[in-house]
C-alpha cells in the first residue's frame, strides 16, 4: 500500500501524524520522568525535544516570529 502513494503524498503523511505523535510521546516521557525523580537533563531534553516539535508546527502554519 505505502508504495501506491506518491512521494509527496508520503512526506506530509510523516510530517502531519508522526512527527506530531513523536513529539507528543517525547513530552510525555519527559513529564513522567521528572514526576518521578524531579528535573534531570534527560528529562529537559525529551521536554526541549517536543518543544522543538510545536515551534516547528507553528512556523509551518505561518505563526512563527516575525523579523522587524
């Protein structure tokens, strides 16, 4: 089935549901491991990394910071 869909196709599938649910699953990971032991700089990390995920998510819809 994945190769019936063109290449474009494929590429916006990746970018609108998997990046979407990755990052989602890395704040998850990040929140309950600082609800365990408190912050570490794992738990930072997989934080920043589903922050990263929503900026980019933003600037792609056109809310992203605007140059003076």
């Amino acid at each position: 089935m994945w190769l019936f869909l063109t290449r474009r196709l494929r590429v916006w599938l990746i970018v609108t549901v998997l990046v979407p649910l990755a990052t989602g699953l890395l704040r998850r990971v990040g929140h309950a491991l600082e609800r365990r032991g408190g912050s570490t700089p794992v738990s930072r990390a997989l934080l920043q990394a589903g922050d990263l995920g929503d900026r980019a998510r933003a600037r792609l819809r056109g809310g992203g910071r605007r140059r003076r």
